[in-house]
C-alpha cells in the first residue's frame, strides 16, 4: 500500500487512541491494528499480543493474513513509522479472534465511525451539522456558533492570502497568529491558553462572543493589509501582522474605556476543571 498524501488520522475509542488513514479514493479507513489490540484488551504489550496472535492466523492460514497492509503512520513520537494495518473489514475480522467484552462496543463505533467519514465526503453539510450539535452540547447559542463559523472562513481567507503570498507552513502561521494576539490582547496564543485555563483545548472554542469577534477583526484587518502591501519577506508579514492586531487593540481599548471594565476575562467553556499535582 502507498500513502502518498495521506495522513494519520487519531479516532478516540473509550479514550484510547485508535491511529487511521482514511483513503478517498477506497472510501475507506486503514487502522493500525496494534492500537486496535490494545484499546480491546487493554494489555501493556499489544505489541507482542499481535505478533503472537499474527503468527498464529498465519499457522491457521487464516485470510485475514492476507489482508494485513503497512501504511507509515505517526508514532508517539512524531515519526512517521510503518505498522500494520486493515480496513473495517479485517478489522472485523480481527475481532472474532480477540476475546474481548469490548468487542461489541467497538463493532458499533467502527460502523459509525466509517458512515460519518463517508457522509462528510458525499454531503459536507452533514460535517457543519456535527459541529453544531457539538457547539450546543457545549452550550453555546446560535449567535455565538454563527460567529464562531465565520471566524473559520474568516481565519481561511487569511491563510490563503498569506499563501499567495509566500507563507505557507503551520509555523509560520503561528508565528503571525502570536503577533496578531500580542498586539490585540497583549498576550500570546499560549500566554491567553494559560489565562483561561486551558491545555490542549482550543482556545477560540473557548472565547467569548467579544473576544472571538476581536480575533476576527485583528486576522480581517491582516488579511487586508496583506492584499494592500503585499509583503515579500518574514520580516514585512509581522510588521503587517502587528498593524491588523493594533486596528483590533483600538477596538479593544475602546469599549472598555465606555464600559470600564477588561473585555478579555479567564473565562472558558470547559464544564470540567483541571486538578494540579501537590
């Protein structure tokens, strides 16, 4: 199997970490069937509990052996490595041959998990349904979850400027993001992360409806400065980056002059909190 262009997909089973490819042209998932021994039988050693168990098919000649692919999937520690893997079907397969009580429960989340993928390809409205949902859950309004989709538009119309002109990797991205929030907030990514209490959570997932907006400002303003000078050089794109987070800042400053009060807060949205070691 090749994986020109495709890359490690992480689905989250019961927690455990389930590492996928999904193929569009196939429509469907590669699994890595390490993950998939470990989240069924919860041994420290899946590894070996698959050399064991593959060693035995192939001395049964089951055919499922034959079905045993390697994709380069992303390990724990950031390399790309090769590992075995199957498609839904094997790894059904798979599961007839793993006692396991979760085996029933990971059939259901297989099942879904595959008509998701394959809805979100023929109808991509299903995928913005989901967000949705996912934001009331979370509870958040309609006014908010608007805001918050356009600021996704909004954020990819200014990735795409900054492609066009010459910026084209996350790291870049994230070093003008930085420039955009320290001019705007007075704070980084991180340092606003750290404000609010978060860690891996995303952190606009966790703005209000004034903070969200002022981002959305800060990358618009960015966006089209961008247009207007367009910058050649790494040196050029910060400078134009802190220029969108001060039209932002002057917003900021502002309304909290006529409201007398900070409109950045350590507020988030998380309904669970954090419990630090003694």
């Amino acid at each position: 199997m090749k994986n020109d262009k495709l890359s490690t997909i992480i689905n989250l089973f019961e927690e455990k970490e389930i590492r996928s490819i999904w193929d569009k042209e196939k429509e469907e998932y590669y699994y890595s069937v390490v993950d998939v021994i470990a989240a069924l039988t919860d041994s420290p050693r899946a590894r070996k509990y698959w050399n064991d168990l593959k060693a035995k098919l192939d001395e049964e000649g089951s055919q499922l052996s034959a079905k045993i692919g390697q994709l380069k999937m992303k390990a724990p520690d950031g390399k790309n490595r090769l590992t075995d893997v199957l498609n839904t079907e094997g790894i059904f397969r798979l599961i007839q041959s793993v006692p396991s009580p979760k085996a029933e429960p990971f059939k259901v989340w297989l099942s879904h998990l595959g008509k998701e993928e394959i809805d979100n390809v023929f109808d991509p409205s299903k995928g913005i349904e989901k967000m949705i949902d996912y934001y009331l859950k979370k509870g958040h309004n309609f006014d908010w979850i608007k805001l918050r989709i356009m600021s996704i538009i909004d954020r990819k119309k200014l990735t795409y400027e900054w492609q066009q002109s010459g910026v084209g990797t996350q790291s870049e991205y994230a070093i003008l993001t930085n420039e955009i929030y320290k001019e705007t907030f007075g704070l980084t990514a991180k340092e606003l992360k750290e404000y609010k209490g978060l860690r891996k959570e995303n952190l606009r997932d966790n703005m209000s409806d004034v903070e969200l907006s002022l981002t959305n400002l800060g990358e618009i303003a960015t966006r089209e400065y961008t247009k207007l000078k367009q910058p050649t050089t790494k040196e050029e794109h910060k400078e134009i980056a802190k220029l969108g987070g001060h039209t932002a800042q002057v917003a900021r400053k502002d309304m909290e002059r006529v409201l007398k009060d900070n409109v950045v807060t350590s507020n988030n949205n998380l309904n669970y909190k954090y419990i630090e070691d003694e």
